[in-house]
C-alpha cells in the first residue's frame, strides 16, 4: 500500500514536471485555428509542422541554437575550473577573510545587473569584444562565478577533512589527495554547478541582448523573442515550435551527465 | 558586484583613452548602415526584407544590413545603445519613446533634412506624433511616422444580421448610444454583446476619449501640464462601465485580457463584437474557423469620431556616421508605393496620402476600406507631448481605470485619483 502510494506520487510529480513540454509540443503542433480555440485540446486534431517550417524559415533557429551552445559550454566548463580552486581554498581554509568573502559573493548576488550593463558594454566594446561570442561567454563566466563558487565550497565543505588526512597518513601527497580522494567525491557537485552554470547561460537574455548586436551572432533566447510583437501579441505556433527546440540541448546535457548527479557516495565514509 | 562596477568604470577611462572610433568612409567609398526593424508578422519581415533587397541592389554604394529587434525590449535595447554610442542608423520604434530620446539628444532633428516628397505626402497630424521638445527650449521633428493604427469594432456578421441591427458605414458610423443600444440587443443567452479586453487600459481609454472631446491633460499659458477630468473625460469611462455592470452587455471576465485573447471567445460566439485596433484584422484571417463571417465596423462617433494617435516611426540616430545616407534609405523605404507593402505586412494604416489610396487599401476583403477610411479621424494623442505621462500611466491611471472597471471604485474616486495623484507625479516633469 505504501509502494503505491509511493508510486502515486511520484506518478503525480513527474506529470506536473512534464506538463510544460508536453503542452509546448502540442502547442507546436496546431494550426492557428487549434491554437484559438475556445477549448483547447491535448492532441491536436490536425496536426501540422507549418509551425517548424515558419520558425526555421523565418530564423536562424540552427545557427543561434549552436552559438547558444558554444557560449553555454564555454562559460560552463571556464566557471567551473575557475570555480573550483576557489571554493576549495575558501572551504578548507576557514578564516574570517573567508568567511566575508563568501558573505560578499551571495551580497552581489542582489545587485540589479542593469546598473552596470552600459559600462559593461563599453568595457566590451573597447576590447573589441563586443558583439562577439567570447566577450558574452566573458560576461556569462562573470556572473555565474559567484554563484557557482558559493554552490561548489559547499560540495567541498561536504567532504570530510578526514579523507584527505587518512590519505596524507597512508602516504598521498596534497596533489595525489586531491585528485584520487577528494575529486571524485565532487564529481557531483562539479556536476550539479555545470549543470546550473550552463542552464543560466543558455537561457540568458539580458547580456545576449546588449552585447550582441548583429543577426550573425544572436544567440537563441535573441532569436526565439522574435516571435513576439506589440501589445503581448505573440505567434504561439512558431514561438512553441522553436521554444521546443530550444530545450532539447538541455535535456540531453542533463541526460548525458545526470548520472554523475548521484549523491550519497560518502555515506559510511568516516564511520568507526 | 560594487568591485566589478568600479573595475568596469576604471577599465572604461583606460579603454576611453586607448581605443579609436573606426574612420567614416571616404565619400566614394561604399558604406553600410544598419538598420534595426521591428517586424515580427511573417508578411511585415517579408515585405521589410524584399525593400531593403530591393534598395540594396540599387545602391551598391550605401548598401543597408538589416537587423529584427522585438518590441517587447527594443527601448532597454536602445537606451544601451545610444549611452554607448553604438546605435542602429536606422531605428523603427513608435512616437511615444521618441519623445524622451529626442530630449536627451540620441535622435537627428530631421526637420530640415525632410526630401519635400516625403514631407508632402504625409498629413500634418502625423508629422505632429513625432515633433517634440529637443530638449533645449526647440522643437523638432525626430523620425518619420509611417504606421498608425486606429480602433474599429470587429463583428460576428451573423450575428449582427440575425439581430437585424443596422449596418454602419465610414460616413454613417454608429454613435456610441447606438453601440450600447445593439450590444444589449445581442447579449443572449451565453452571448455577450461585446468585450472589453482592459489589461492595459489607458491608451485605449484616452484615444476613445477625443470621441467626446476629452483630452485627460491641459497646459496652462506658463506650460505647465496638469491632469483633468471632466464631464467630456468621463463618457467613454462611464459608458464603458454602463456595458459592463448596468447594461451586462459586455463580459465582465474579459476586462483583464491582451488585446488579442478575446479572439477565441469571440470566433466561439460568446462574444459579438470585439472593439480593437485595426491590426487584430490579421489575427482573425489567420486563426477565425472556416465559415466563420466577421467584419471590420468603423470607430464608433461620440460628438466626433476623433481619435488619439500614435505612429510608428523610422529615425535616424544622432550618433549615425552616415546621417545622409540612412535618410536617403528612409526616404526610400517610406515612399507611397512602399508604405502599402508595409500597411498591408503590419494590417495598419499608411501614413502616406499616395498609400491610402492605393486599391489593396481600399479594397472590401478584411476590411481595409472601412480601416483605411478611419486613418480621416485621427489626430496626434494628447498624453503624446505630456512629460511624465509614462510614469502617470504605470502608477496612476492603470491600476485606477482597472479598479473602476472591476467596480470597485466610482467614478468620482477614478476622477479624484487621477487628478490628485497624477498631478503630483506631472508636477516633478513639469519643474
């Protein structure tokens, strides 16, 4: 009785959690006449792929879609490395430095970034990195690290001291402690920061929009908002149609690594 | 983040000092201007696509790069762009923001620089939605308005031949009584006579209001700008209000709707007419059931049909390298025959005298003649040259007009808000 109830919620919980893109894919799918239907329906009763064929015609869905991904790779993959060695120092060596450093990366956290885009973008422009994708991965890596170093010390907090002093005890130097001990243990927590790090970055809007200037450079979210016009009116079919397509590079990110998200690998570690 | 901005400041005092503006060209030497567009209908992006082609193959040496913004950021875009110095040449927005750009000095006066083709073939009152204060006691006129829109009444046509109502023309439009009096005659049994869609109340509101004469705002011989509301002001607020709570002609779960999400209510029958802006015409051709009959029914007529107005513009910005250039492109771009490939795109209304009268503007199909007749109505919108109306429309008046007409409120509260606490937010503009 209680599996099933288990199961039950758990059934519940995964409906809420697909509604979203099972509704986008059905949006996707309906003529315009569907789409302003009175009462809508879960399966389109005419289903139609004039709304992907308008989204790939009229943008440049391929080409954004993987300027998106080189930029959200780049500043995931540079905010994690940067990240790390970071956290690790902030979370091993505990002093009141530390501790207002971290105080101070949650504070900037609540800063509007609208204050400094236009310097931002001066900054940019004068480096010649404007309008170009280093300079918005540049602009990505910098505002994800602080969230991303505060996430990782506490993986590194996590692991228990103890480890890398058993491995001093059995001979392993800091490098080899830190590579064979404490490293795999983080994986998750790597995991889970690229994770984030590379989600923030795809979904970006504010930045793409400021930096990148030129069609030849946009980045997806630019593309996708396209779609929209005056007054909130919006082209819901195409709009679903690219949108759709738009979360497909997450979920595989997330189906490619979500098996290195497993935790509980230090339970029992330090036990007597 | 404090860190970072004063890195970023010091940073851009090094970079001000290093970095080198890229030199203009030559005069014989080719040159391209951007041009930032805010088409988003498959035909307006088409039709905008096909005229820059177009122009570009005839001027090899100014050739134009085409560039989509959106309307749903473009100010927070250009704000960025002109404090950067890094605009577009060529700018598409509307006539309200460019009034605060053309203050802080982003946009090129054009006033002189107007080819007296162009100059001509666009009425006056159209020319008055982008003449504005310059910023430094002058007017000028800061881009060229080339799109309008005005607000008719979409109709279920059997409906309103079932219900034997009168037939209203562009000479002969039904005056505002008449629409009250047909919408309650077409409210039956899951039927509503009429929907008001009142998510953003206020241009709609002030637009409709001139069909009374009411204007919202008035300027005393010192300049001073101040609000009020008066008997002419308060028709189409109480007439609206009778609809929805006196009359129950009108969906009272309508009101907090976008413009366009009555359609499928509308398409269905729950709602008879639909009073909208001329470009929803799209919409309806695109998404109404086969066999579904509608048509395009002219502005409604108070003690006049007068409209506020706003226009849709194409500027050039002050910081352009290649001011010439881009308002020879603009000049192009808005021709007559032009401007009718961008109406018909955007199912708005010309600006241009030689467009209106172009068949596929006066055509029956969708109602582009009753459409483009109604542009006759419309004169620039009063709140359009009020210094904080911005500001009194989020704070003020919104969230005012959505109370009243959820009933929670009379109209003499509506009118004391508006005035009291609209003129304490015009009074910082005005010092």
């Amino acid at each position: 009785m209680g599996r099933s109830l288990r199961y039950l919620a758990l059934a519940g919980y995964l409906v809420f959690l697909a509604f979203p893109l099972v509704w986008l894919l059905s949006t996707a799918l309906k003529t315009p006449q569907e789409l302003a239907s009175l009462h809508p329906t879960w399966i389109p009763r005419a289903p139609t792929s004039a709304n992907f064929t308008d989204a790939f015609g009229e943008q440049d869905l391929v080409g954004s879609g993987v300027r998106s991904l080189v930029v959200a790779a780049a500043s995931s993959v540079l905010t994690v490395v940067l990240a790390l060695p970071a956290a690790y120092a902030l979370a091993r060596h505990r002093s009141l430095v530390n501790r207002i450093a971290i105080g101070w990366v949650l504070v900037s956290q609540v800063f509007p970034f609208i204050l400094i885009i236009i310097p931002l973008f001066m900054v940019l422009r004068g480096l010649d990195l404007a309008n170009t994708l280093p300079g918005l991965t540049v602009v990505h890596v910098t505002f994800t690290l602080p969230f991303a170093l505060w996430m990782l010390q506490g993986y590194v907090r996590a692991v228990p001291r103890e480890l890398e002093e058993a491995a001093a005890m059995d001979g392993a130097g800091r490098v080899r402690s830190l590579v064979s001990v404490v490293a795999p243990l983080l994986a998750p927590g790597v995991v889970a920061t690229l994770l984030f790090s590379f989600i923030s970055s795809w979904n970006e809007f504010l930045f793409a929009l400021i930096v990148l200037k030129d069609p030849d450079v946009a980045t997806l979210p630019l593309t996708l908002v396209k779609f929209t016009g005056a007054e909130g009116v919006v082209r819901l079919g195409p709009l679903a149609a690219a949108s759709l397509l738009a979360t497909i590079p997450s979920l595989l990110f997330f189906a490619l690594i979500q098996r290195r998200l497993k935790s509980g690998l230090m339970a029992g570690a330090v036990k007597g | 983040m404090r860190m970072r901005t004063a890195l970023a400041a010091g940073l851009l005092v090094l970079v001000a000092g290093c970095a080198s503006e890229p030199p203009a060209a030559a005069p014989d030497e080719p040159v391209t201007i951007k041009f930032q567009s805010l088409a988003w209908q498959k035909e307006s992006i088409a039709a905008n696509k096909e005229l820059v082609a177009e122009w570009n193959k005839a001027n090899p040496k100014i050739q134009v790069e085409y560039i989509q913004g959106s309307w749903d950021n473009v100010n927070d875009q250009l704000v960025t762009s002109f404090e950067a110095g890094d605009p577009p040449d060529v700018i598409h927005d509307d006539s309200p923001a460019l009034s605060g750009f053309a203050s802080r000095g982003y946009l090129m006066d054009i006033k002189d620089k107007i080819p007296a083709e162009l100059k001509s073939d666009i009425p006056q009152p159209a020319w008055d939605t982008v003449t504005f204060g310059d910023g430094k006691g002058g007017q000028g006129v800061y881009g060229v308005p080339f799109l309008q829109e005005s607000q008719v009444t979409i109709a279920n046509k059997k409906l309103l031949e079932a219900a034997g109502v009168r037939m209203p023309t562009s000479d002969d439009p039904w005056t505002w009584d008449e629409f009250a009096e047909i919408s309650k005659k077409l409210t039956k049994g899951d039927t509503y006579g009429v929907a008001w869609p009142m998510k953003s109340p206020v241009n709609k509101v002030l637009n409709l209001a001139l069909n009374f004469g009411g204007t919202f705002f008035q300027t005393d011989a010192g300049g001073k700008t101040t609000v009020k509301v008066g008997a002419e002001e308060r028709e189409v607020l109480q007439r609206i209000h009778d609809q929805l709570y006196k009359d129950r002609s009108a969906d009272p779960s309508a009101l907090g709707m976008g413009s366009a999400d009555p359609l499928p209510g509308f398409y269905a029958g729950k709602y008879a007419m639909l009073p909208a802006g001329v470009y929803l015409r799209q919409q309806v051709v695109e998404q109404a059931p086969d066999g579904f009959e509608w048509i395009t029914l002219p502005p409604l007529k108070g003690v006049g049909s007068e409209q506020g107005a706003v226009s849709q513009t194409l500027s050039v910005a002050a910081d352009s390298k290649y001011p010439e250039q881009s308002l020879k492109f603009v000049s192009f771009f808005l021709n007559g025959s032009n401007q009718v490939k961008l109406a018909k795109g955007d199912w708005l209304l010309p600006t241009s005298v030689k467009a209106a009268g172009d068949p596929a503007m006066t055509a029956e199909e969708n109602g582009w003649n009753v459409a483009t007749a109604s542009a006759k109505n419309l004169v620039v919108a009063p709140f359009l040259k009020v210094n904080g109306f911005d500001e009194w429309k989020s704070k003020v008046a919104t969230p005012t007009l959505q109370q009243y007409f959820a009933n929670k409120i009379t109209i003499d509260e509506v009118a004391k808000k508006l005035v009291d606490e609209g003129n304490k937010v015009l009074e910082r503009y005005n010092q």
